[in-house]
C-alpha cells in the first residue's frame, strides 16, 4: 500500500486501486465457475465421435435431438413445423445462417434426415452436424 511520507496536512486525493483489483478478480472467478455450468445442453445428447471431425462456430439455428426423438430449438422443446418457421425467418434475416445438429447416436438416420430436409427448404444452405472427438 502506497501512502505519502511527509508529515503536511494536505488531502490525501489519489485513488487505492487495489482492493478494486480485488473485488474484480474475484467477480472474474466466479464467471470463470459458473460459465461451464450454463453452457451445458438442457437435454442429454450422447454424440458419435469422430477422430477427423472440425470444431464447428456458434450459429443462430441449435437444433438438439435426444434419444427419445425429442427436438429442440435453441434449448426449446418445438415441433417440426416450429424449425421450419424459425429457419425461414432466420434464413430471410441472414442469408449466410448456419444450422447445427446435434443428435445423439441412438436417433434413426431418417429423423436427422428428416431435419435437415426441412432446414433445405426453408433454404438454409449450410448445416454441421455436431460431434465429440476420440
């Protein structure tokens, strides 16, 4: 702690930093904690895994399909019909949208099959489907 010596009578002005620093750091942490927590899938997906695969970007259209053929849009539970909406208006904001599936490897091919059907004639073009490395 830095403080002034001399022995006049004049206010001190300057600003202690340091228990700024702390109370930040601190807060820094808990965000640390806490972010992994929120970001988990609020439905358990078992993912196929795949030794060659790309990480892929975050895009507007999360589409999650447990193993019980449950679907969820961007951690709501929606029908079919509730994709295609929402990837037409996501389409017609943004040409260049991307939709990630992530399915677990229990689901029939022919339910991703069938999303993707639909995310293509809502004419979204470009699509991933998300994986967990070996």
């Amino acid at each position: 702690m830095a403080t002034k010596l001399d022995n006049s009578d004049d206010v001190i002005s300057e600003i202690n930093v340091v228990p700024l620093v702390d109370v930040i750091l601190v807060v820094l942490i808990i965000f640390m904690v806490t972010a992994p927590m929120i970001m988990k899938p609020s439905i358990a997906v078992n993912l196929p895994k795949s030794a060659t695969g790309d990480s892929t970007k975050p895009s507007k259209l999360n589409i999650s399909v447990s193993a019980d053929g449950k679907i969820q849009l961007d951690g709501r539970t929606v029908s079919e019909e509730d994709i295609l909406t929402s990837a037409k208006d996501e389409f017609a904001k943004n040409p260049d949208v991307q939709a990630i599936i992530s399915a677990d490897k229990d689901v029939q091919h022919g339910k991703v099959v069938s999303i993707l059907d639909i995310i293509k004639s809502a004419g979204v073009k470009r699509f991933a489907i998300s994986i967990d490395k070996k």
